[in-house]
C-alpha cells in the first residue's frame, strides 16, 4: 500500500491532553488523542495499537527521506544538486549565496580534474569525475583515478593517535621524546621550558617549521619518515625543528605530522600502513 493512501482514524476520547504526530512531507496525518483524567491514564489497546503504528511508519519515512537525501533512490539528482550549489568558504549574513558551479571553480582555480566520493555509513552511494588527469595526453579523469591524500589524512591520522591514548600508549601531555625511539625532536632553546607534545602535534601549536610537503611523482623515489625529518634527499623538504616555542601560537605543521607518524610507528611496532589499515592487531584492547 502507497504511503499516500494510508489514514488512521482518531480516537475521539474526551480530556485535555493531546499528542500529535505528523510526517507532512508523505502527505501522512496520523493522529490519535488520549484523555488524561484525574488519577487515571487512558491507555486503551487500541491507541497503544495506533501509537505502536505510528512509530513503524515515522521510522520508515524517515529512513525513506535519508535515503533520498543522501542520493540512493536517485543518486543523479543528489550529484546535481551538489556539483551545481558550491557554497563559498565564508558566508555574509544579510547577503545572497553566490551560485557556484563545479565547473566554474575548476576555471577559475585551473584545476584540469576533480573525482568525488560521497560516503553514507561508511558505504559509497555515488562517485563521480570530472575533467581531465593528463593534460598532454587528454586521458581523463575517472572514478578509480588516484589522487594524492594531502591534508585530508591528518584528520585520519588524528584519530588513530587518540585511539592509542584511549588505550594507554600515548598521552596528550608528555614530552613526545619520552617516547620517541627511531628519531628525537631537535633540542634548543624554544624546548628548553616548553616541550612538544602530542596535544600540541595535533592542535598545529607544537612550532615546527615545514609547513607542508609538496609530494612526489610517480616514479620518484620515496623517502623514508626519518629521511624527511632529517632533509635528506630523496626528501624534498629542508629538514624538520622547532621554530617557535611550542605551545604558543598556530603554526600548519606538515612536518609536525610526519613527526606523529614515526612516533605512532614506534609506540606500535608497525608500519604506517599497518596500524592504520590493521587496528586490532595494531591496538590491541
């Protein structure tokens, strides 16, 4: 039976009391009254059997409006709505939203591609691409296209680093050289009173100095943890320190984060890849 056609009668019970239920958007009016009287609570079967209705039918439609929302019983409508309604970084209360469009940003900005993923309870419901993965070879770009992570894998990084101070191996607030075994923060003056800590690493405020890492292409060769800390070639950065006396003021630190890399490697006997793709092994409870 459609949602649409479904209607329940009231129950016509004198009182003051009234509860109410509505889903407007399934063009669905359920509604039932019960009386409350003086040292009495109307409590009939039948509007317990029509309360118990209600609740089945108010977690359908919400599960049917999640679904819908989130794109899986129409999942071009879903890509439309987002590639075609780009908000600005800031909004200006008072002012219009300026109508952005995946396109027009990809101009603007000269990005020759762009592949999105949307994620609903750890499934992917669509991925789409758009634009071109090499230029001088027009080979476009698809929905397998690798891109580089960058940034957005501190957030993970982040995680795993307080799942090991939820389990007792790392804590927020302690010199992280109390720890460190394969490599140790460079000692001067700013660390003399203020010391680097994990809190510090992943509030940005620890005062390395690199602020970020600009990657390798494919067929390079790649450094290891230390080699980037240090400098080293293949490493393409200059070599990691503190600048700024921890604690004190933000500063981005890419580097600070390799550092949170080695020292989660060396409290877990693992590799990067290891303990982030093998948490019960990695973290055992």
């Amino acid at each position: 039976m459609p949602l649409r056609s479904i209607r329940y009668r009231q129950l016509s019970v004198a009182g003051k009391k009234t509860f109410s239920i509505r889903l407007s958007q399934q063009s669905i009016l359920l509604s039932f009254h019960c009386a409350v009287r003086k040292r009495r609570l109307c409590m009939k079967s039948r509007a317990f059997l029509v309360l118990l209705a209600v609740l089945v039918l108010l977690v359908f439609a919400v599960g049917q409006a999640s679904r819908q929302r989130f794109g899986e019983d129409n999942p071009d409508a879903h890509v439309n709505r987002i590639v075609a309604g780009l908000l600005p970084a800031a909004i200006v209360k008072g002012q219009a939203l300026p109508k952005m469009t995946l396109k027009d940003r990809m101009s603007y900005y000269h990005v020759p591609g762009v592949s999105i993923a949307f994620f609903d309870h750890g499934q992917i419901v669509w991925a789409r691409s758009y634009g071109l993965a090499d230029v001088a070879t027009n080979r476009a770009v698809r929905a397998e296209t690798p891109f580089q992570a960058a940034s957005v894998s501190k957030s993970v990084t982040a995680l795993a680093a307080l799942r090991l101070v939820h389990l007792g191996k790392l804590n927020l607030d302690e010199d992280v050289n109390l720890k460190r075994v394969s490599w140790k923060v460079p000692q001067n003056e700013l660390t003399r009173n203020e010391k680097v800590t994990l809190r510090r690493l992943l509030s940005h405020t620890a005062g390395f100095n690199v602020g970020g890492l600009a990657g390798y292409l494919v067929g390079e060769a790649l450094p290891t943890a230390v080699q980037i800390l240090n400098g080293e070639r293949p490493a393409n950065n200059e070599p990691v320190g503190v600048d700024w006396t921890p604690g004190r003021e933000f500063h981005y630190p890419g580097g600070g984060y390799v550092v949170l890399q080695l020292l989660m490697m060396d409290v877990t006997k693992k590799s990067f890849p290891q303990l982030m793709r093998d948490p019960a092994k990695a973290w055992p409870s």
